[in-house]
C-alpha cells in the first residue's frame, strides 16, 4: 500500500512484514522511532508470536539477539552511533558465530564532541566485523532492503546490517509503497538455522579456537561473505521480480554514460548528488552518479565496471580514517587500481553538517577541471579552525576546542539555518 | 517544486506541521517530502522544519534554503532568528499573530512582500478557543493551504484527521477551515484596497 509515512515507522512496518520472532533493542536518537513503532506492532498483537525484550543496554541488545538467533529464531535489532559502540564486542561475535541476525543502523556521528546528527562514522567503525552492509539511498529502498537482509542473512548464515541516514530518512515524511504480507511471505521463507542450540541435540557454539584453525574459520568468514557477492543481485532481480520494483544489488548507476567524471558515494545523499549531476548535465558538464548499496562486502569489480570509462572519481563520504583518507575512497581505490583513472575523497556532512546542491555543484564543477585536491573536506570553515589553531601556538592552556570553536561562532550565527537549535 | 520552510518553538509542533502537510500534499496526488532542521527539539527553543510539494519524485534531502512559503508558529521569533533568510520577494509569508505587521514592528519588512502573500492568522487563540490548548500547526495549515493553494482546504483537514482522533482532530480540523476563512477575508480586504 502505498503511504506518505516516515521512514522509521515505514521501516518498522517492514520488519513487522518479516515476522521476526525476537526483537531486542536499546532506544537512542535517531533509531528510537523503528523500535518504538515495532513495541506498538508487538504490543498490539499485529506482530505474533514475537517477543519484545526490554535491556538495558546495546550490549545487552546483540547479547539477546544472539542468544535468539542460536536458538533458531529470527532475531532483529537496530542502534546508532554509541549504542554500536557500547555492543561492538557482541556485534563481532555475531558475525564470527555466523548468526543471522538482521540490525538497522540509524547512522549518527560519534562523539566527543556530543553529536546526534547524520554521519557514518558509526557503520564504518565495525565496517570488518564480517556483517553485510547495505546502504539505503531513500525510504523506499529502506523498507525494501529491510526484506532482502533478511533472506541474505538467513541464507548464508552471516549478519546483516542496514543502513539509513539518521534523521535524513528515518523523521523524513515521504511516499513509501508497504509490501503486502503475502508478497513478503513469498519472498522470505520461514527461518532454516544452520546451527541451533537445541536440548535434545546439544551443541556447543563459540567455543575457542587457537591457532590450529582460527585463520580457516576467519577465511570461511570471507568466503561466505565472497558468496554474498554473488548472492545479493540474484537476490535483487528476484526482489524485482516478486515486488514490481528495483532495490538493492551491488551498485547504482545514474547517467554514467558519456560522464568525464563520476561521483561515487552511499546513501541518502545520492538524491542531491543526482539533482547536481541532472543541473551540471545541462550546463555542459557530464557527471555520473555511482551509488554503492553493498558496501560489505565490498563490490569492487561492480564498482570498476560502473565507472569504466571516467577519468576521474569523486568519493563524497561521511566519514573519514582520522589521520588518513576517506574510507569508501580507500576502497575505490583499490577497485580501480591499474586503472588510469584519478580518485579524489570529498568529506562531507560530517555530525549533520548540511549538504547543499549547491556546494556539490561547485565541488564537481572543480573536480571536472581537474583542480580537486586528492582529500577535501566541503564547506569546511577554515577561519574557525585557524582561530583555534592561533589559539593552540599562542596559549600552552588553549582548552578544550570544541567548546572554543562554538564561543567563536556565538550563538547569533546561522540561527534561521538547519543549525537552528542545536 | 514548492518549499516551505517552518519556524517555531519546540512543543508548538513545528515537525508535525510539516508532516501534516506533506500527509496533505500526498492525499492530493502530489508528491511531498518533509523533515525536521538537524536540530535537538526542546521546549521553547527555536525550532526549524521543512516541506516540499511537487509532481514528481524528490530527491534532494538539503535542507530549504530558499523558501517559497514561510510559515511562522511564533511571532516573538521575528526579532530573534533570521527568519527571512533566503526568501524571495515573491514568496508567501504567513505569521500567527493577532496583531498588525505595524504592532509587531515589522512593517517595512512586510512591505518587501506582495500584500497579498504576507498574512497574519491568529492561530494561537483559534486553537486557545477550540481546542483549549496553544497549539497553533494544525490551524495554521489551514490558512497557509487558502493563501497559497499548494494544498486544498479539505486535504488538510484530511491530513489532521489522519494525525489525531477524537475532539483534538475535530478541534484542529475546525480550526483550520476558521483560519482559511480569516486569511480568504484578509486577502478579499487587501485586494479591495490595493
């Protein structure tokens, strides 16, 4: 059905469609609306059987879903920034059991400083846990990747994890069309564990290895995430085919035919990055637009075939290795390598930082002339941050800089703009 | 594409306005995408949310930056937050208030506005009345769809009904034709002695 909903309660719905049969999670801004919706769904009966379980904390959240997933039963979570941090132990542990359990990510920055906002500085932190991770550009495809993790997961026997820009998509109002039951019923077999704890067959699962077979279990890890590779657009073409729309796969291409230059990146930001490359299209400068859905494991032969024949890259991330590159740039990188084709990283919307078609304009307009640095970070306020670099040479006790850098800026700066009433 | 942009306080129900009115938008057959500023909401405190209305599918997720229509939930934010940044002469502002630009002091800056697209609704004591409750988004819906268009009347009213139940939906519903009427009458004025 198709509704005007937002995009946690349409993601709630989507997992209420997949019947999880234990959902257990820790609110924090911006997941809390998916599992606030998903307790109503629970509460109310629509859900059945499924069992909601309360903890009191993130680590307690993948420490059930573990334990649930063992036990043979679709088992379902979702967090964001630090509550990923504070259950990362457990969250390595899923994917070293090769448990099947399906997590949404509202992807937020991580502090300090304190950040609530939109980055992915979170899902890059356990980028090699061994979860599959899939990046949702729009709600739709939120809701639709939502039913492939589950059937990817519970297939290979390996953790999913679905990514969605915070507050970008989950409090966004949008069309979002809901699968029907019998559809998703279709798609999505009932639960098959590989492994399961059962009294009258007992096992042990998770128990040390040394080294006689650590390395072989790890490379096993690899393997199946290598088979997810082949899995996920076989998975795409039969979602097409079962639901009437395209999601998921590997990667996303827009108007790359003929494109000197070609914007890659994950996420809700390919919107904009479309509507820039639809606007510098028309002014004479072709730009293509590579949208990377499967960022684990990483698709980068399918990423070189989209880009064939560019001669240059733009990787717009929000996220970076401090101290480094950009992440996803590594990456393409790699992909590309023996290629004669520029790859230059864009750090963008760092902690909610808006990211304006304008600036992506002119950022790709630079690119295309050729005069894009190899790391840039957009709209980056470089009198702020020479004032505080000033500060540091003149004064031994500078303090600490954040707060230093938001005195600079007052309170009267920007107040009409999306940093209104931070 | 139209865009508006939202400005109140935390609790006023800046975010369900613009909710509401792409719920609106929707039920007309448009297109519509709304989304709160990358802000904490606390009580009382400047609050910014955005919707756009079109034929086809969005897919910037910016926030608006040059908004055609303005809707403004509190007008002591007039001297306090740059409202009006990036809003062109020709947009639509529309300001809950019961009193005149000139009381609120901003006359001249009114002025800048087609007199036809810059209105006052006195939303707060329409929802004070009907509802018992100084919650003005709802109301403000209502004039906001009778000064631009962008939305009918009745898709707002269908789009409250969505959102609430009860007394709350029929108060707000009501209220919001009460304020369509007021700004049909201020227009019907302001076009009498143009």
């Amino acid at each position: 059905m198709l509704r005007q909903i937002e995009g946690s309660r349409a993601v709630a719905e989507a997992v209420g469609l997949c019947r999880p049969e234990v959902v257990c999670a820790y609110p924090i801004s911006p997941q809390t609306h998916i599992i606030e919706a998903i307790g109503v769904l629970v509460k109310s009966g629509r859900l059945t059987p499924c069992k909601f379980v309360n903890v009191e904390s993130e680590f307690a959240a993948m420490s059930v879903s573990i334990g649930a997933s063992a036990m043979g039963a679709r088992a379902y979570t979702a967090t964001a920034s630090q509550g990923l941090l504070y259950m990362t132990e457990a969250v390595y542990n899923a994917a070293g059991l090769g448990l099947p359990i399906v997590m949404t990510v509202a992807n937020r920055a991580i502090g300090a400083p304190i950040n609530i906002w939109n980055d992915h500085s979170d899902a890059m932190s356990v980028r090699d846990a061994g979860w599959v991770q899939l990046f949702a550009e729009t709600n739709q495809d939120a809701v639709d990747l939502h039913i492939q993790a589950f059937r990817l997961a519970e297939e290979l026997s390996l953790p999913v994890m679905v990514c969605m820009d915070g507050f970008v998509l989950t409090h966004a109002f949008e069309r979002v069309e809901l699968p029907e039951q019998a559809d998703v019923d279709a798609f999505l077999p009932p639960f098959e564990p590989r492994q399961v704890l059962d009294p009258d067959e007992p096992v042990s699962i998770g128990a040390m290895v040394g080294p006689e077979a650590f390395t072989e279990v790890r490379y096993l890890a690899h393997a199946r995430q290598l088979q997810a590779l082949a899995r996920i657009p076989e998975l795409a073409t039969e979602f097409a085919a079962t639901f009437g729309r395209g999601s998921g796969g590997l990667v996303s291409t827009y108007r790359t035919e003929g494109a000197d230059t070609v914007v890659v990146a994950l996420g809700s930001v390919l919107g904009t990055l479309k509507d820039a490359a639809d606007a510098l299209w028309d002014a004479g400068v072709p730009i293509g637009v590579v949208g990377v859905t499967t960022f684990r494991p990483f698709p980068a032969e399918a990423v070189a075939g989209a880009i064939r024949g560019a001669r240059r890259v733009v990787v717009v991330e929000k996220a970076f290795s401090i101290g480094a590159h950009g992440i996803l740039a590594g990456d393409v990188t790699l992909a590309l390598s023996g290629l004669d084709v520029g790859v230059y990283a864009v750090v963008a919307g760092l902690g909610g930082r808006p990211i304006s078609e304008g600036s992506l304009r002119s950022l790709l307009e630079e690119a295309s002339r050729g005069s894009l640095p190899a790391l840039t970070f957009l709209d980056l306020d470089t009198q702020l941050v020479a004032r505080e670099l000033e500060r540091t040479v003149a004064h031994r006790r500078s303090g600490p800089t954040a707060e230093n850098l938001l005195r600079d800026i007052g309170t009267s700066r920007r107040v009409a703009g999306p940093a209104a009433s931070t | 594409m139209f865009q508006v942009r939202f400005h109140g306080r935390g609790g006023q129900g800046v975010v369900t306005a613009a909710e509401m009115l792409s719920v609106a938008a929707f039920l007309d057959g448009r297109f519509a995408q709304a989304f709160p500023s990358f802000g904490s909401e606390r009580t009382g405190a400047p609050v910014v949310s955005y919707c756009r209305i079109a034929d086809g599918e969005i897919r910037t997720r910016a926030p608006v930056e040059s908004p055609d229509a303005l809707v403004v939930q509190d007008a002591t934010l007039l001297h306090q937050v740059d409202l009006f940044s990036g809003v062109g002469s020709d947009a639509y502002v529309l300001v809950n208030t019961s009193h005149t630009f000139e009381e609120l002091g901003i006359a001249e800056l009114a002025g800048r506005f087609r007199a036809d697209r810059v209105l006052t609704v006195p939303a707060t004591e329409i929802a004070l009345r009907l509802l018992g409750r100084p919650l003005p988004n709802a109301v403000l819906l209502g004039g906001f769809a009778a000064m631009t268009g962008a939305v009918r009347v009745d898709a707002v009213v269908a789009a409250i009904r969505e959102r609430f139940a009860g007394q709350v939906a029929e108060g707000n519903a009501e209220g919001a034709r009460a304020a369509a009427s007021v700004v049909e009458k201020e227009r019907s004025g302001r076009a009498a002695t143009d």
